[in-house]
C-alpha cells in the first residue's frame, strides 16, 4: 500500500514549484531565472519517480483506493476531493510527468536568454499541475476545476509571447473555441448535479467518478442503471462536447494548429501529453457511462474517424513544420476517439501513451530544426541532415513512429487500433464499423505521405536559406513575417541540453511499444502479451467483459503496405531533382489544384467560422437582436423607470410646503400611530 | 400626589406646550412652548425617580439620582438651544424683518 | 395634607401660566408667564425633594432663560403683530388632544410598580441632599439609625454620578455648550459687524 501523501505529492510538486517560481523566483532573483527551471525539473523528477512507483504498485495488481475528502455539500450533492488511481492514471502520470519533465530539461536550451524565462516556467509549472490534477481527480467537479485550469495555463502559454498579435490572437482562439465545448461539460455536470437526489436515494453521490460508474451500470451487472435513454445521451455527448475541444476533435479543431504561435516545447507538451490527451482521457475516464449510450459511441467513432482523415489532409499542404504536427496531432486523436467509439479502450489509451512519446519527439525535433535554420517554414529548410544529424535521426525515428512501421511504438498502437476497426467493419456488410475502418486506413496513407514530405522538404536536398531567405522574400512582397522568424541562421546541431532528451525521446520511442507486445509471442522480458492493453482494461468494470484482440498478420500487412505506398510516393514527388537546388519551383503539392486551393485554406472552416458565424450572423443577427433588447427593452424599462420616479418625486414635492410645524405635525401623529399601536397590542404590562 | 397624577400634570403640560408650539406662528413662541415641554419631560424624570425602584438598592443608592442627572442634562441642552435658537431668531430677523413661521418656507422644494 | 394642597396648587399655577403663555396675544406676557411656570415646574421638585434641581431651574431657567426670551421679544420688533395663530388650529388642537388621550391611557392603566414605604424616607433623602451632607438630626428625622446604611446615603450623591457613571455625556455637554457658545456669537454678530 501507498499513502495518499505520497500520491498527492505527485500533483502538489508542480504546485509548488509554481507558487515559489511566480513568488519568489521571479519578483526576487529574475536575473537568476534559470533557477526556476531547475526548481521545476527537479520537481518533476521526483514526482516522475514517484509516479513510476505508483504504477509499479498498480501494475502488481494493487487496488488503490483512497477516501475522498469532503470539500462541499449542497443539498444531496456532494463536492469531494479526492484520488482516484487505477491503472489508467498510473499510466498517464508517468505519461505526463516523464514527457514534461524532458520538455522542462530541453526547455532550458530552447528557451535562454528569453527575457521571461521565470514566467515561462511558472505557466509550465501550471499547466503541468493542472493536468495531474485532471488524471487524479475522484470528482467530476474537481475535474472540471483542473480542465479549466489547464484550458487557462494553455491560454497562457500559447500566448507566452503575447506582444505578438498573432500568439494573443492565436491563445484567444484556443481558450474560446476549447470554452465552446467546455459549456457541453458544464451542462453535463449541472446535469449530474440536478441528478443528485435520486442518486442520494441509494446512497451514491452524482459527482463521484466511481458512482456515476455505478450509476451507468445496468442491473444485471450489479449497477443502478439510473441513467439512460435521452438523459444518458445527452449527458455523454455533453462531455464528449468538452472532450472533442480540448482534444481538437472536427470542427472543434481550428485552435490547435494555431496553438503553434507558443514556444516549440509548449507545443510538445500540449500536444503530447497534457492538453489534447486531456480530452481523450475524460472519455476514458468516464467510459463505463459512454459505453451505455450506443449512440454517443457511433457518433464519437465517426467524429473520430473523420477528423483523423480530414486533419491528415490538412497535414499535406502545410509548410509550417510545426503546423503539419499540429494537423498530425489531431488527426492522431482522430484515431483515439475513434477507437473509444468503437469499445477499443484498451488500443486507444495505448496509443495515447505512445503517441506522447514520439509526438514530443517530433515536436522537439521539430524545436531543434527551428534554432538552427530560424524559421519554421519548411519551403525554407532543406539538407539539414548534414548538419543535424542527431535531429535526424530522431526525427525519422519518430516519424516513423508515426505512421506505424513496424518496430516502432506507433505501430503496435496504431495496429491495435486498425485491428479493432477491422472487427467492427466485419460485423455487417456496410456499417459504421466499415466507414471508420476505411478512413482510417486512408488516415495512414495520408499520414505516410505527409511525414515523407515533412522530411524530405526540411532534411533532403539544398539548403534554401533559411530565415534570413524568408525575411528577405517576405521584404521584396511587402510582408512583415514578425518575430516569428528570425535571420540568425547557424547550421549546427542544437546545444546538449536540448539533444538529450531527444536521444531518450527516441529511445523510448522505439522501445515503448513493446509493454504491449510482440503480440503474437507469450512473453518477452517477462512483459506478458498484451500486457499494456490488458492492464489499462483492468480499470473498467468487470461486466464489460473487454479483452484484448489477437494480432492480425493481414491489418499489419494492410496497413505496412498502405504506409509504403504512402512514403514511396512522398519520397518519389519531394526527392527528385526540383529541391536538389537551393532555388526549388512550385511545391508539387499545389499541382493538386482545387483540392489545393481547399486544403490550403483548410476546408474554409475558420472561414466560415470567423466571417460567417461571428460577423454575419453573430454581429449582425445577434448583436443586433441584443442590441435592440437593450435599446428598447432595457433602456426602455430603465428609462420608464427613470421618468415615472421623476414625475412621483415631483408629486412628492408638493408635500414640502416648508411649514416646520406641519412636519412636526405629521411627526406627532406617526407617534401617536406608535404609541396606539403599542397600548393596543397591550404587551406594556 | 401620587405618580399618577404627576404624570397626568406632566402630560398635560406637555400637550400644552405641544399645542403652542403647532399653532404658534411667531418663532419666539413657539420656544417658549418648547421649553414648556421640556420642563413637562424634566417633571417626568424627577417623578420616576422617585417613585420607581430602580435597581439602585441592590447596587448603589447613588443611582437613585439617576433622574435628577437627566435632568441636569436636558437643562444644559435646553440652555444651549435657546442659546443658540435666539441667536438664529435674531440672525433672521435682521435678514428678513420678520419672525413669522409661517412666512419661512425656504425648505419649501 | 400640606403636600397634597401644595400639590394641586402648583398644578393650577403651572397649567394655567402654560395656557397663558400659549394663548396670550402679547409675547411680554408669554415670557412672563413662563417665568411663573418656571418657578411652578421648580415648586414641584422640591414637592418631588429634589430640592437642588429646584434651586438649579430657578436659577437657569427663571433667572437666565426667561430674560432670554425677554431680550429677544424686546430685540424683536415683531412685539406689536403680537402672537398670531397660524391657519392649522384645528390640527393643531385635535394632534396634541389625541396624545394626550393616549398618553394618559397609558398612564392610569399602567401598573406602576411604586417603591415600599418604608424606603420613601430613604429616597427622599437622598434626593434632597443631592449635594452637601446630611447631619445627625436629618437622619434621627427620617429614623434611619442603621449606620450602614446612614453611610451609603451619605456617599450617594448627585457629582458622584456625573463625574462618573455620565462623565462621558457629561463632557459631552461641555463641548455642546462650547459650541453653542461660539455658534450664538457667530450668528449674533452677523454679517455686517465683521
């Protein structure tokens, strides 16, 4: 057994680190700021072992469970804090502190000399905190206090340089269109909460994780079976409404890749492991409630579906390096929540904890190419393999990764995800289960294709100048690029601090699939077959009777071969003669015409978002609607009000005659009115 | 003599001195019905001190004179308004040559 | 029995004075009937044993204020308009009636919890010897002969209360006093006379 302490210390580390950065750090000692990063990290180490030791108690078959404690009670509802550790947290604490902990150690690298660095690491501290807060909170109410919180940290560290108007746009952006999914939560949680009564009748309280676990159960299965029908439906699809935002689910999705306008490792950290996993992780979490709404679970399969096809498209036209991870991370949640929808628990959550890994990799990789060519714009780079060879490496070993070769991480999850896919497709002839399998192998063909372009225009052929290049193009056409870009080109590898965790990024890249496999074998290194997927099933209610799915040679053949298509063509198309000059011609890509023009303007959905919904519709149906409630309505109330007190107040006058004795008059007689009140009441004796 | 009837004599004398001070409309009046009040209050005071126990027996028989002391009070107060309330009377009359109440209406609105 | 006709003679005296004093047309006349309510109203509180407070409201009110009132009838030479009545004489009347009528009620149906006899002498002399001691013979007087209690009527006195359990109201009479004193001079000098 564990004491509460110890696990509460895991999230309370990161807690004080950002108290004593933001109030001691950075108001005393600023010119040490460095200080405050080595404050984090070794917060972050010792939080990282002791979620290493919490999962090896929860892996040897320890159930932990903790008291909550009482924090509100209103009514029949009951506001708790609490833990909650099953194997899923155990996983994503590892996930979380050991991925923000090498962003932290690359930070110091990537971020020096930057005039805010104690601010930087008071956010990360923050936002790190907040998303252990999320993957250990036991109320649904405590949850949402820490999904918030990480939504502000993320609002915060996207526009970390907020003199930018591009980085405040871009953080303005990320915390409304993630607030617009938020309200469906908030809904979902007033829902509960109305619930509470009929949940205290049999001793449950409607914002207990576990009890809403309980209260989704059929009867059969020993539950309460007190939600269902509409109420279920809507209650889910409210919190997959929250999840689809933080999780950049289509259309909820325009945020992320703006999110690029942070600092390259608050990418890393918000699309590996803390923001976007958040969402994906609240369906996990509250799975056993979504698995009994068959509708919920198509809908967030075909969600899931599209968005991995849709934001691999996407990933296809882009030139910004990081932009094209972005479109990449989202189309791999894509894949996540389509496997949630599908009942594949298990290879969703495995692949979220692989994706953390190779996804930061490739973010940091991503970081390091950026401090050597000064730009992000890929149209710019080129032949930094010789230079970079360490980035490289990494990067290939990522991206490889990535679009699920064989003996890398990425491919056994994403493999477990296909498999699951392929067995709903051949339930029926033409189901859901087909759709979601399809596009999700044309997801890989897309995500092959674009991870070959992405290396091929920054690693392969010339060297096209860099950031000086763009800024002096972007001069000759009028444009101010900002300091997006700067002009400091030094072609060498990143310095120490920003390659080590690379090297373990890679590592763990390459080696982490295997705490699921090799799959067709019965042990290796005493990790028995499908431990991972089997282990984080365990956190589910018996009665759903998930069980792991036996490798398929055929999907991984399907999906190998679909991936080598993929990158031969992406290899055929950038690796020819165009990019071995430092002048290339058109990007291949835009010979794709109208397809092109959609893409590149991403499916006109910030379009229709910014100039039809909020213009036209919101500023001029709502507003004006609003505006004429307010000019005739409330103004008129207001003004009515104002008029009829001046003409009362004017009949009032007529009572000040100025006579002081009709005043005393009137004085007497309210006394005499007391006074008989008072002898008739006859309580003076 | 009885408390009774001290009280009624001092009720009506307040009531007395309440009538003139309504119905009087010369200012000068209607502080002498003013002080007539008062006095009625101060014959109130001194009657229930000392005709109702306080608790004076069982504390301190100094208390008994609690009355008496309002009544310094009200005198010292009382002094100190017609005091001043003369000077304001002659203050306007200088202005205005009249000490009518019923001409001074500028509380009127 | 002397009591009791020194009683209802001050009663006529002081009704009757404060009727005049209301009801008069000349003012000189008001002021003067209130002087003679004055030394009514100072009749009764050494009918009451109060015999310091009577000396004090001879003192303050017929001595100082009645000549008050005096300067500024005279000062005032509204003297020849007289004491008109304003236009509300009904109210006037029937507002001052009705309390009285409620007042009394109040009066006579009370139960007035009134002190034992065997203490009146006890308080009375305590009340009349407000200030200043009490001899020997005043106590064989009023048969009080316990010396305990001869002494605690000899320590209660009226200074005791307002230097002590009052003092705080009363400097707070000083400082009103004060300020009545610059405020009349003020308001007195006027405008002109800077």
């Amino acid at each position: 057994m564990i004491s509460e302490w110890l696990v509460w210390s895991v999230f309370l580390l990161p807690v004080a680190a950002f108290i004593v950065i933001s109030l001691v750090v950075r108001p005393l000692f600023n010119r040490y700021a460095v200080v405050s990063g080595l404050i984090l990290i070794v917060c972050l180490t010792i939080s990282f072992l002791i979620s290493v030791y919490v999962l090896a108690i929860v892996a040897s078959g320890v159930n932990l469970v903790f008291e909550a404690h009482d924090w509100l009670i209103l009514g029949s509802a009951k506001i708790s804090i609490g833990l909650l550790v099953d194997s899923v947290t155990a996983i994503m604490l590892v996930v979380v502190t050991g991925v923000s902990l090498l962003v932290q150690i690359y930070s110091l690298g990537y971020m020096k000399g930057d005039p805010s660095f104690c601010r930087y690491y008071a956010y990360m501290a923050l936002f790190t905190a907040s998303m252990i807060g999320v993957v250990i909170a036991v109320n649904i109410v405590q949850l949402y206090a820490f999904w918030e919180l990480v939504g502000v940290s993320s609002y915060l560290l996207i526009g970390f340089w907020h003199e930018r108007s591009s980085a405040a746009a871009a953080a303005k952006k990320a915390f409304i269109i993630t607030r617009i999914g938020d309200v469906g939560f908030l809904l979902a949680i007033v829902y509960l909460f109305v619930q509470s009564d009929s949940f205290g009748a049999i001793g449950l309280n409607s914002l207990h994780i576990p009890d809403i676990w309980i209260a989704a159960q059929p009867l059969a299965a020993g539950g309460a079976a007190l939600l269902g029908g509409t109420g279920l439906l809507f209650l889910t699809l409210g919190i997959f409404a929250g999840a689809a935002g933080k999780s950049g689910q289509f259309p909820l999705h325009t945020w992320l890749p703006d999110a690029m306008e942070g600092p390259t490792p608050v990418s890393a950290l918000i699309h590996a492991a803390t923001m976007v996993a958040a969402g994906v992780f609240l369906v996990a979490r509250l799975y056993p409630v979504f698995e009994q709404s068959s509708d919920t679970m198509l809908i967030i399969a075909i969600i899931g579906a599209v968005t991995a096809f849709v934001a691999a498209a996407l990933g296809l036209v882009m030139n910004d390096i990081k932009r094209v991870m972005a479109y990449s991370t989202v189309s791999q949640l894509g894949y996540m929540m389509a496997a949630l929808g599908l009942g594949a628990f298990g290879p969703a959550m495995f692949h979220l904890f692989t994706h953390a890994f190779f996804k930061a990799l490739l973010f940091l990789c991503a970081g390091s190419v950026n401090h050597a060519a000064g730009t992000f714009n890929m149209q710019y780079m080129g032949g930094l393999r010789k230079s970079m060879p360490i980035t490289y490496v990494a990067t290939i070993i990522g991206a490889l990764s990535l679009v699920g070769i064989i003996p890398f991480a990425g491919f056994w999850s994403k493999d477990e995800i296909l498999m699951s896919a392929n067995v709903a497709s051949n339930l029926t002839v033409i189901s859901v289960g087909t759709i979601v399998f399809i596009l999700l192998l044309a997801g890989v063909f897309l995500t092959a294709l674009y991870s070959a372009r992405m290396i091929h225009l920054t690693f392969h052929g010339q060297f096209r100048g860099g950031g000086t290049r763009e800024i002096s193009d972007a001069e000759s056409r009028g444009v101010d690029l900002g300091p997006n870009v700067s002009s400091h080109v030094h072609l060498a590898e990143s310095p120490i601090l920003m390659v080590v965790p690379l090297l373990i990024l890679s590592f763990l890249t390459v080696t982490v699939g295997y705490i699921s496999n090799p799959q067709w074998v019965k042990s290796v290194f005493g990790i028995p077959k499908h431990w991972i997927t089997e282990f984080l099933i365990e956190s589910l209610p018996a009665y759903l009777n998930m069980h792991s799915l036996e490798f398929d040679p055929l999907v991984a053949v399907i999906s190998t071969v679909i991936v080598l298509i993929g990158l031969s063509i992406g290899s055929w198309v950038y690796l020819g003669s165009r990019y071995a000059s430092p002048n290339p011609s058109e990007d291949p890509i835009s010979r794709l015409g109208p397809l092109y023009v959609i893409l590149s303007n991403k499916y006109y959905i910030d379009y229709l978002y910014e100039n039809i919904i909020v213009r036209k519709l919101f500023y001029t149906a709502i507003v004006g609607i609003s505006d004429a409630f307010d000019k005739y309505i409330v103004d008129g109330v207001f003004n009515g009000l104002g008029i009829a007190s001046k003409k009362l107040g004017r009949a009032l006058t007529m009572l000040q005659t100025g006579q002081v004795q009709l005043y005393t008059i009137v004085a007497v007689a309210g006394t005499i009115i007391l006074l008989a009140i008072y002898l008739a009441s006859g309580s003076w004796n | 003599m009885s408390l009774e009837s001290l009280l009624a004599i001092a009720a009506i004398l307040f009531c007395i001195g309440l009538y003139g001070a309504l119905s009087r409309s010369n200012v000068i009046a209607v502080f002498m019905s003013i002080e007539i009040m008062f006095n009625a209050v101060n014959l109130t005071f001194v009657a229930f001190g000392r005709y109702i126990t306080p608790l004076a027996f069982d504390v301190n028989l100094g208390s008994l004179l609690t009355g008496q002391v309002f009544v310094i009070f009200v005198i010292t107060v009382a002094a100190a308004e017609i005091a001043l309330g003369l000077g304001i009377v002659l203050a306007l009359y200088r202005s205005t040559n009249s000490i009518d109440l019923s001409q001074i209406v500028r509380l009127k609105h | 029995m002397i009591h009791d006709i020194a009683f209802w003679s001050l009663s006529v005296i002081t009704i009757v004075s404060a009727i005049g004093v209301v009801v008069t047309k000349d003012l000189f006349r008001s002021a003067l009937l209130l002087a003679v309510f004055f030394v009514g109203i100072a009749g009764f509180f050494f009918l009451l044993s109060a015999e310091f407070l009577a000396v004090v409201q001879v003192l303050i009110y017929v001595g100082a204020i009645s000549i008050l009132f005096i300067f500024a009838v005279m000062l005032t030479s509204d003297i020849q308009r007289g004491n008109p009545a304003n236009r509300m004489q009904v109210v006037a009347m029937v507002v001052p009636a009705l309390l009285l009528v409620a007042v009394l009620l109040g009066v006579f149906t009370s139960q007035w919890v009134e002190l034992d006899a065997e203490v009146q002498d006890t308080v009375d002399l305590v009340h009349t010897r407000a200030v200043g001691g009490i001899s020997e013979s005043e106590f064989a007087a009023a048969v009080i002969d316990d010396e305990f209690s001869q002494k605690a009527i000899q320590e209660a006195d009226i200074a005791d209360l307002l230097v002590g359990e009052y003092v705080l109201a009363f400097e707070g009479v000083s400082v009103l006093l004060l300020g009545a004193l610059i405020g009349s001079l003020a308001l007195a000098r006027g405008k002109g006379s800077r």
